[in-house]
C-alpha cells in the first residue's frame, strides 16, 4: 500500500508540473499566484509531496478547482438516514390504564 500511494503522488506531482507548463508558466509565477513558496511547488512537481493546503492553492491557481471537488463528491445520503442495524422500538404507550 506504501508503494503505491508513493506513484499515485508522484503522478499527482507530475500532472501538475506537465499542466504548468502547457500553460506557459514558470515555477516561480505558479508559487506567486498559488501564495506559496517556489520550494512547495518543487517538492510537489518533484515527489508530490506537499500540505492539502499548498495543493489546493496550486490547484486554484492552475485553474483546477474541479480536480478538488472529484476528490470529495458531493454526498448525496445523510448518513444519519442510513439504517445502522438497530431496529427502533416503539413505545407501548401509557403504562397506566384506567
């Protein structure tokens, strides 16, 4: 499981170093948009290696807000409407007759 997450970040990296430069930008102009330092956006092109908050600042500044919200899709069940295997009883009513 290490290994893998280790090429799934490198991937990551690499997307992002191949999408800035097919949109023309230098390392240094991504870490002045993205309001970060130009060391964050190396050690996330090189080994993908970086804090949410520095990857979605990237990603906001290529453009690619859209590659955060696959990440986390909207949900569209409340988990607290999901069965939880307990059955709910009803009440028996007033215990107290007349």
């Amino acid at each position: 499981m290490y290994e893998e997450s280790e090429q799934l970040m490198m991937s990551i990296g690499n997307d992002i170093r191949r999408l800035r430069l097919l949109k023309g930008l230098t390392a240094i102009t991504l870490a002045d948009r993205a309001r970060v330092s130009l060391n964050a956006v190396r050690h996330l092109e090189n080994d993908g290696r970086a804090s949410l908050q520095t990857f979605v600042k990237i990603l906001c500044a290529l453009g690619k807000q859209d590659w955060i919200r696959a990440l986390a899709p909207t949900i569209s069940i409340n988990p607290l409407d999901m069965p939880n295997g307990k059955t709910r009883r009803r009440g028996k009513g007033n215990k107290f007759h007349e």
